[in-house]
C-alpha cells in the first residue's frame, strides 16, 4: 500500500482534504499497534499487516481493514473506495458512526485479563508435560518447526523444550530442538556466507526466506543454538551460534554500541545498481555468478555444496544458498576459501538499507545472547559488546523520574525517540542485564536489573499480578494493552515473569518470586492449549519447577581454579539458573551473602531457595551437581 495507495499523488490529496493520515511504526509504538490490531481482529476475525483503521478525533475505530487494493479486486474495494465511503459516512450519518464508534471501543475496553481474587498457580509438571505433548502433535517430524508454510523460527518454543530436557531427561524434547536446528541450519534461511537469520520461511522446508534480518530473531536464535551446544556438545550448533553473534556485532552494530533493529529484505539488483530493489537480491545467486567469481571447477563444487541449479530455488533461476546433505565428502579447507571468496565478491553488491532504530528491548535480548555466547566460547569480544550495547541502555535510555528508573524504548545516533518504554522493554532490559551480570560478575548490572524491575512492580503489575503492556502513566490509549502471549519475541508478561524470578534467585526477596509466580498463572491457563504461542513463558516455567537453581561462585576473579568454576556453572544446562561470581562473603548479592572459600580453595554453591548442597572445588564435580 505504500507504494500503491500512500505514494499516488491522486490519492494522497484526497487523503489530505478529508482525513488527518498517521502512520504508525509498530516498532516505535507497538502499544498502538496492539490496540488496534485487537479491535480489527475483534471486527473482522483475522488481522495481519498492512492495518488500515479510521478512527473518530477522540481516536475510537469504527472501520477497519488490512490491504485495500488501488483498484477493486477479487471483491475487494478499491482504498479510493473506501476512502470515500468513509467520508461520506462521517459527513452524512456521523451519529451512527459515532455510536458504532462508541460500542467498540466499549467492548474493547471491558477485555482486560485480571485474576481477580484468586490468580492461577504456577504450572506443574503435569502441565509442562502436557505442553510438550501438544507441541509434539504440531510438529514436522521431517523438516523441524511447527506447522506448515510460512515457517517461523521457534525460538522461545524451542528455549522450552530445551529446558524440559535438562530437567526431565526427555530425549523427544531434545530430538525436536535438534532436528529444527540442523534444519533451520542448513536452509535457505540462514545465510550461509554471512551468517544470521532471515525472518521466516516462506515454504515448510525453510528454503526461500523473507529475507528481512531482524535483530531479535538473530539474538533468540543466537542463544537457542549456545544452549544446544550446551546440551549436546554439537559442533554445528556452536558455529551458527558463533556466526550469529557475529553477524549481528559487524552487520547491526552502531557507532553508539547499540545494535540497530533489522536489515532490509530488498536492494539492488548487482546488474543494475540504479535500478528498482527487489527483495533478496544480495543474497541470492545464479550458477552463472559462481562462475564469474570462482571458476568453472571451483563453482561446480558451490553449486553442489549450496544447493545452487539452473532451474533455482527463487526468482529467475536464482539460488538461495543452503547445505543440502549430498553425501558427498567436504575439503573443509576448499569450502572455507569458497565461502570467503563468495563473501567478498557479495560484499561488492549494492547493500540492503538498515534501520538504525535502537528498540531497548530487542537490545536486551542481544546482550543476554552475546555474554552468554562470549562466555560459552571464550570469546571475550562479544562478551565486550555486550557490555557496550549495556552501557548505551543505561546512559541514552534510561533516565530518573521521581526515585524511578524509567526506560525510553527507541534511539538512533544516540538520542532517544519519544516513546515510552513498554513492559517487554523493562522485562528483556533485566534478562539481558542479569545474563552480563552472570557472565562478569560485575554488581553494577544485577542493581540496574532490579531498579528495571521494581518499575515493573510499581508501574506494569496490577494488584491481583496481572501485567500492562504500558505503565499505569502511560498515554491513554482506548485501552491499556495487555497480552501475555508471545509472538516474534517474548512478551512482556512472560519475559518480566523470567526476569523477576532470577532476580528472586539472586538477591532472596519474595515479592519479586511471588510476582513472578503469579504472572505465571498465564502460563498454566494457556500452556496446554496453545503452547507454541507462550513458549518463553513455559521456558520460565521450566525454571521455577526446578528452583531455579542459584549457583555461587566464590573465588577471586584473576584465580584460575575459580574461573574454570565459573565457566563449568555457565556451560551446565540446568533450567534458568542463576550464577554469581565473587569474592569470598561479598555483601551483594545476597546469593554470596556467607559463603566462603574451602580449605581456602575457591568454591561453589549450589542452591535452591537459598539451601545449598555441599560445595564443589572440582569443575567436574559442579557439573554433575547441576546436571543432576
């Protein structure tokens, strides 16, 4: 429609001579974005994107839609139809616009989620249980994921299963992440000479993406393919973690320290560069173009290597790359100089456009799986830009506001928009904050976490325990949004549920695990029913089952022996866990709080609820402790 309707001249005047226009950029304003998208959802039963709402000057919707074509079709209005439609509605039976208006929005209003006098408890192992079954009946036994086309990654669903495996042993969990990821891995989804992740599959097979790199997508997966490796050991997992970090440090990195929200799906065409744009067109190639760039014998191996043919996998016999498992036998040193002359010829193309938007909230998500990834694989520079995509949170976003920490959701070049952070903003700012403080032991993040949170508590938590999308002095809107289910990234509901309970884990307070406890009453309403639609919420779940378990690392931070300690309590894949690192009896958090050094060893802890087992000197030793 941008192209079609909004960028025609004939249309935009009459756009500017009966209606004031907004467009909103449901990244920026994904409050508003919700609002309406629920009540189009509510009036035509199906919503989607592109949204078109007409709205009353009090900002009630009375018309709704998504696509409306430049000239009819199919039986779809014409927008110039709608458009005067509407306008001739508003101007000669605007009483019944306005009573439909107002009925809507009465609807619209009396939808919030309360718990009422009693919330829900927490889920059991019966329902987690239960979830796995539903998510195995979903499942593409064949080509991983869930469902058919088009194919999203699962990310936080895949987070649980991982979880539901370390805690109960279930090997069909396991053998769902695995077969996923081996798939996603090898598909045309991921780029194979760039690394990172397109945003979704357009076929079941996972071979022709969307090619739009989201930064959130690439911080889920980049974490989902870490903890594999740390489940299985698996080689390939570990390098598409690694490259995935990569990708988004060289690709989505700004100058500030941030990293900027996503790249486009188009661009143009390397033949003709001042050319229309047209969607994959840096990334895809013809058995041709592998010939100009590598020769005739070395681009018949990339063709076999990549799934590259005449015929093509997209558009005009073009390839998207991939790693069909031909069986034949790889001369890994061969393929790395393939790749790296690809890479280069590649880098000649005219680029995809990058939106330079900072969102805190997807950057919290970057931190967590960057530490956690510098840290599995001691890769002390990612470890470092995590740390500086942290300090930008906290010196451009941030701000005090009546003894509060109040966060700004968006920058770009280092000055905040003027949007107000929503709860996942808060939620995944903590999770990332917590995961740098697990990594570097460093006090200063786990206080920033619990400054975020106790926001979260005073502003977002209603009295029964159910969560707002948007603090309670937040613009009105015809509603307060509100949706514990997870989409393209965790919700705030579930992510603020996850981050609460950790904090609970590191510092012993019990209003942060009894709100974490209540907001997961949610999760028992809906994990059985839909569990692909609160994946991260059963993640949470999965860790309050099994404590989570607190893990203290006593020890001083240049000693060898208790750094190995530290590392062995990172690498151990017990659900949710929460580790400290520290000097013996340090002050803070409360979780080192008496713990000393044995036989002046350094030592650790392994805890739940703050009752400890024996402590480990041995890195073998803790493993098998939080393995078990």
């Amino acid at each position: 429609m941008a192209h079609e309707s909004f960028e025609d001249e004939a249309t935009a005047a009459y756009l500017n001579e009966h209606f004031v226009s907004v467009k909103v950029d449901r990244e920026e304003r994904p409050d508003v974005d919700a609002v309406y998208m629920e009540a189009v959802q509510a009036a035509t039963g199906q919503g989607g994107w592109p949204m078109t709402v007409f709205l009353t000057p009090d900002a009630e919707p009375f018309y709704f839609g998504t696509y409306f074509p430049p000239s009819p079709r199919g039986g779809m209005p014409s927008f110039g139809q709608v458009l005067e439609g509407v306008k001739d509605a508003w101007s000669g039976r605007r009483g019944e616009v306005a009573e439909v208006a107002g009925r809507i929005t009465s609807q619209l209003a009396g939808r919030t989620i309360g718990y009422g006098e009693k919330a829900p408890e927490r889920p059991g192992a019966a329902d987690l249980a239960d979830a796995l079954l539903g998510l195995t009946r979903d499942f593409d036994a064949r080509q991983g994921g869930f469902g058919g086309a088009p194919k999203f990654p699962p990310s936080m669903v895949l987070e649980f299963l991982l979880r539901h495996h370390a805690r109960t042993g279930a090997e069909g969990a396991l053998e769902m992440v695995s077969t996923t990821c081996e798939a996603m891995a090898r598909g045309g989804i991921y780029d194979q000479l760039g690394g990172g992740f397109a945003r979704y599959s357009v076929d079941a097979e996972w071979v022709v993406p969307h090619f739009e790199k989201m930064l959130y997508d690439n911080a889920l997966l980049c974490r989902v393919y870490a903890h594999l490796w740390r489940s299985t050991g698996s080689e390939r997992a570990r390098r598409v973690a690694l490259e995935t970090a990569d990708f988004m440090v060289r690709e989505l990195g700004t100058r500030q320290g941030g990293f900027a929200s996503a790249l486009d799906a188009d661009s143009a065409d390397p033949a003709d560069p001042d050319g229309p744009h047209r969607e994959g067109a840096y990334y895809v190639w013809t058995p041709e173009e592998l010939r100009t760039v590598l020769g005739e014998e070395d681009a018949a191996l990339a063709a076999r290597y990549y799934g590259v043919t005449e015929e093509g996998t997209f558009e005009e016999g073009a390839s998207v790359l991939q790693l069909p498992d031909t069986g034949e036998p790889v001369d890994a040193g061969r393929v790395a100089s393939l790749r790296e002359r690809l890479l280069a010829a590649r880098a000649e193309r005219p680029r995809p456009g990058r939106d330079d938007k900072v969102v805190a909230a997807w950057n919290g998500l970057a931190v967590a799986a960057l530490a956690e990834a510098g840290a599995y694989f001691e890769r002390p520079d990612l470890v470092e830009a995590a740390a500086a995509a942290a300090d930008l949170l906290v010196s451009v976003h941030t701000t005090q506001r009546g003894g509060e920490l109040r966060l700004a959701r968006t920058s770009i070049d280092g000055t905040v928009g003027a949007s107000e952070g929503v709860l996942e903003d808060y939620a995944c700012c903590a999770e990332g904050l917590h995961a740098l403080y697990a990594v570097t032991g460093d006090g200063s993040w786990l206080e920033l976490a619990g400054l975020l949170l106790d926001t979260v508590l005073t502003r977002f938590t209603a009295e029964d325990g159910a969560m707002f999308d948007t603090a309670d002095d937040a613009e009105a809107l015809i509603r307060r949004p509100q949706d514990p289910t997870d989409g393209a990234t965790p919700s705030g509901w579930t992510a603020a549920a996850g981050a609460l309970l950790t904090h609970a884990a590191y510092t012993g307070a019990s209003r942060y695990r009894e709100a974490a406890e209540r907001a997961l009453g949610v999760v028992k309403a809906l994990g059985s029913r839909a569990p692909r639609f609160i994946g991260w919420g059963l993640a949470v779940a999965e860790a309050a089952l099994d404590g989570p378990r607190e893990v203290a690392v006593v020890g001083e931070e240049d000693d060898p022996a208790a750094r190995a300690l530290h590392r062995a309590a990172l690498v151990a894949p017990a659900p949710g866990a929460a580790v400290a690192f520290g000097p013996p009896d340090a002050g803070s958090p409360a979780l080192l709080g008496g713990r000393g050094l044995v036989e002046g060893r350094p030592a650790a802890y392994v805890c739940r609820h703050f009752v400890c087992g024996l402590p480990a000197t041995d890195p073998e030793v803790l493993g098998e402790q939080l393995r078990a």
